[in-house]
C-alpha cells in the first residue's frame, strides 16, 4: 500500500474574498483569510502521477484551519475531472469548526469511484460564509491518497495461495493422488 500526500501549487480565484489565497498551499503557519461572503477560490498543481490501474482506497483532504467565531462556515470542495463534491465544515457538521487552529480531515472516499486519471487531476476548492462578521482561516489544503498498485494486488494473491497450499498440503496431497488412481482406474477400463 502506497499513501501519498501532496499540496497545490497554483491556485485561481473563481469569487474574490480569500486574502492571501497563496498561503494555503503548504502546512507552514501562514492562513489565507476569507472575510467575503461566498468567497471561493480553487487550488490545483498537486502533481499527482498515481500509475494506471491502481486501486483508490482513501482520498482525505487535512486542512489546519479555524474560524474568529462558532458561526463560520466553510466549504471544502474537491474535483474528480467531472464533478465537485463537498464537506461542510460549521458548527453542526463533524468535524465542527475549531476557534484555534485544528488539523481537520475530510474522506471524500466515498464520493466517487475515484481512479488513477482521477486523482492524477484533483482540484479543491475553499468556500466562505459566515452568519455575522466573522473570518475563516485556512494554513493548506494538502490531498492525501491510499493506493495499492497492479503488483501489489498480484503479489497478494500469489503469497495467498502459497499460504493456502503450505496450510493444505496435505490434503491436497491426498486429493492428487486419489484423483490419479481415479485417472488410472478409467483408464484401464477403457
């Protein structure tokens, strides 16, 4: 099994209001600050290169982050090449949004039959809102992803069934050679 965590490197404003959007690329102390209601800003470059025909078994997206007040919402998007999908981070969601800086995980697992194109093309996305004047603070946006490659799976399968026929010997042993007499038996009837 394979985990790879990776942090973007470009990021485009699609509704201004994330101040200092650049400072959410790398876990490093600085925040990008949303104070505009449905600020909305896109981060991408992660630079994935997961080979073909692994197989996804978790993509989370760890976040530090906090807001100046319980009210603060947050919106945490990720892209799969066709479709956006979203964890909302308030006070009623889990996790609930922190007032000190917390790292949060979001599993976005499940929302899609992610693959290797997939995730070689993630994008994410911030949202802002707030119920009064309030800001949200965001330090990264880094995407982490479980995977086990073809070889891995093959070589699974090959130590389980060198493990089954180790524990069956035996029997095995016995079934073949019940199986030859058998063999023999139709043959010299015929």
């Amino acid at each position: 099994m394979v985990v790879v965590a990776k942090d973007p490197t470009q990021t485009v404003t699609i509704v201004s209001g994330w101040y200092y959007p650049e400072k959410a690329h790398a876990l490093d102390g600085l925040y990008t600050e949303g104070k505009v209601i449905n600020a909305e800003q896109e981060y991408l470059g992660y630079g994935f290169d997961i080979p073909f025909g692994a197989k996804i078994r978790r993509v989370k997206v760890k976040s530090r982050l906090y807001g100046s007040d319980i009210d603060v919402i947050v919106d945490v998007k990720i892209y799969d090449g066709t479709t956006f999908y979203t964890k909302r981070i308030d006070k009623y969601s889990t996790p609930q949004i922190p007032l000190t800086p917390t790292l949060v995980e979001l599993d976005f697992t499940d929302v899609t039959n992610w693959t290797a194109g997939k995730v070689n093309n993630i994008r994410t996305r911030i949202v802002y809102s707030a119920y009064l004047p309030a800001t949200a603070y965001v330090d990264n946006l880094t995407v982490e992803v479980e995977y086990t490659t073809v070889e891995e799976v093959e070589e699974a399968v090959q130590e389980t069934i060198t493990q089954f026929i180790q524990a069956n010997w035996l029997p095995l042993s016995i079934l073949g050679i019940i199986i030859a007499i058998v063999i023999a038996i139709i043959l010299w009837v015929w």
